[in-house]
C-alpha cells in the first residue's frame, strides 16, 4: 500500500482482486489478493475508513466473506460467512452460490451490514462482517408471492439479489432489486415489502401480456446520496428515473440515440447534482452480445435527469473494442469535477478526472472485471 489517504480502486475480477493506488498521477497496481477466486465486490466501510469487505467464491471452498482492518495487507474470513438455516429433517434447503453485493448499513448503525447472494436472499450483519444471518422475512415475502407468468432469476447470470440500497434520512427504509424479480421496498428494514416496478417494460413477456408488479429484471439502481427520493435504474428493458414519492418509473432512455439504445448494466451519478448522470450502453439486440455497441465504446451523460444525452468518448477505442461494463463496475467520486471510472469485461480500467469529459486507460490485461470501487487508503 502507498501512503494513507490516496486514492485507491478496488478491482473485482473473476480471477482475484487487485488494488490500484494514485500517487501524483501515476497509478501502481499491487499484487493480486485471492488470486484465482472470483471476487464479486469489495467494499470499504465508509463510517471508519479502514474495515474492507470482500464477497468471494473461493473454489471447492464455495462462497463466502473475508476481512481487513489494515487496508487490505491481511484478510481473515468471516466466521459465519452468509449460508442458509439448516433444513428440517426429510427436506432439502437451498445453498449460497455465491455473495454478490455488499452494503454498509446506515450511517447511525455502527458495524451492520447487508448481503446480497444468488439466489435471491438478504443477509444482515450487525458485527462488522464476522457473523451473518439471514432476513428470512425477505425469502418468506419472495415465496409467497404467485409466480404464474413470472420469473425469477430466469437470466444468464441467475438469482441475483443487487442494489442494496439505504436510504440517507431513515436506516429502516431500503430498496433492493432482483435480477430478475424486480425492484422491492421496505419501510421497516426487512419486515414487510413491496414491488416497485410500476413504468418499467417486460419485452420478454409474450406481446399483449398484461405486465405483472413483479418479476422484472433490473441490472442496476442507484438512490441519488444528495437527494434520495431520486432514483436511476438501468434495467433490461431499459433506462429509468423515479422521483418519490411517486411510484411509477419514467423511461429515460428514450432519449438517448435509437441506433445506441438504451440497455446496459451500470449507472453513475452526480454526487452533488441529481440531474447529472451517466449510462454505458452495450448492444441489447437479438442475442444480446454484450458488447459495445459496433465495437465503439462510449459514455453517455445527461445533465437534465435524461431529457437530452451526450456522447463522451474522447481518449476510448474508436472502434474494435468489444467489451462492455457490468453493473458493479463503473463509479464517479469526488469533491470537485466527478472522476469517473469504470473496468470492462476485457480487463482494462479507464478513468476520467473530468465528468467524462476525456478518458484514458490506466491498467490493462487484468481478468474479467466484475467491480470496481474507490476508497482513500
């Protein structure tokens, strides 16, 4: 590690984890951690600066959660990583495959936080990471739920519980999405729940279908920090803004170009400016090859919540980049002009220290990057 307070971006790759540090504008790559485990997201507690979680599937070991408290230097795994109860005798329960989300809890509770596995379940720790159970009212709800005409977890990827989302004003209000399921809300921090999908398309449902209130497939949803009754999803079927308290979604990829559409897995906001927002599309069409549309990456910003886009590639591949960014994998931080970054699924990590405004490549030859995140280390 380099000196504390630099930045630092946490790479989350198929085949490990690896640290990128900032020093005077020049970026130092560390050895990898976990090297040959899929890392699915590592996240540094924000409330102390220093205890780093890292969602993991370590091979024949299966998946699970491990610790630092010293910057990533040494790790421990957690004790009782996120696994379901034991099931009654005669009956068979479902296992983790996989922890694929982590979030600090609120700002006011000090050490919990919360999990989002495949399949489809939310696990809660309140000791910093070491212990973790399950909010059996969150697979209960999901369970009773009818699911004529519905699918849930029906995508590439699985049963995938994402987008853990607190709100700033109220620890006992959240939102949480399921690829696919939909997007669900609490009132009451887990006990009782509700759809939240009203607006957003099911262009996998046979035409003329009527569109249910759940089981939609949400790629990504983001809760303005500035102002949390603003919400941006990138959605399989689209690109959407909510202003609560209204719950129908509006599409605001509409209005990006027809010939680049509107299907991708990341979004990224303003920190400061609810208006401000930026997508990366990939090609949506036929078979879905997740690739840049005609091999020609781009970024696109709205600074109007979505009512006009820009294109911003200046400093990517012109053309023959076929990779695109998953949902995990593109942030913006800062004080002053937003730097953002994102990693692609061919291993490179690009960042730009301007809103977008120019982009250059500052690793390459990494593993398939699954996520990306910042922290001053």
């Amino acid at each position: 590690m380099i000196a504390n307070g630099k930045l630092t971006l946490m790479v989350g790759t198929k085949k490990g984890a690896f640290f990128l540090h900032e020093n005077n504008g020049q970026w130092q790559l560390d050895d990898p951690h976990f090297l040959g485990h899929v890392v699915h997201h590592v996240v540094l507690d924000p409330r102390d600066g220093q205890t780093l979680l890292a969602a993991a599937s370590t091979g024949h070991l299966g998946p699970t959660v491990f610790r630092s408290t010293d910057g990533g230097k040494k790790w421990t795994e957690a004790e009782r990583p996120p696994a379901f109860p034991k099931a009654p005798e005669g009956e068979k329960a479902p296992s983790v495959l996989n922890v694929f989300w982590l979030a600090p809890g609120h700002a006011s509770q000090k050490n919990v936080w919360w999990a989002g596995t495949a399949p489809h379940a939310l696990f809660r720790s309140e000791d910093g990471g070491v212990t973790w159970l399950e909010l059996a009212a969150f697979r209960t709800y999901l369970q009773s739920l009818p699911r004529a005409d519905v699918s849930f977890g029906a995508t590439p990827g699985g049963a995938i519980t994402h987008s853990i989302l607190i709100d700033t004003r109220q620890a006992r209000h959240m939102y949480v999405s399921l690829s696919g399921g939909g997007i669900f809300e609490t009132h009451d921090e887990g006990s009782t729940w509700k759809p939240l999908n009203q607006g957003v398309a099911m262009d996998f449902l046979p035409a003329g279908t009527e569109l249910p209130p759940y089981g939609h497939d949400p790629h990504c949803v983001i809760l303005h920090p500035a102002n949390p009754d603003r919400l941006y999803q990138q959605n399989h079927c689209g690109f959407y803004r909510l202003d609560r308290p209204s719950e129908r979604w509006e599409r605001i990829g509409n209005n990006l170009p027809k010939e680049i559409g509107d299907i991708g897995f990341s979004v990224v906001a303003h920190p400061r400016d609810p208006d401000m927002v930026w997508m990366f599309p990939m090609d949506g069409t036929t078979v879905w090859p997740r690739t840049s549309p005609g091999g020609k990456p781009a970024v696109y910003r709205s600074k109007d919540g979505g009512r006009s886009w820009e294109r911003q590639d200046r400093g990517l591949p012109a053309r023959g980049a076929y990779w695109t960014v998953l949902r995990q994998a593109m942030i913006g931080h800062g004080d002053g002009p937003v730097r953002l970054t994102f990693g692609t699924t061919s291993g490179e990590v690009w960042t730009s220290p301007n809103n977008g405004e120019s982009w250059s490549r500052i690793a390459e030859h990494l593993p398939y990057i699954q996520s990306v995140t910042a922290a001053a280390l």
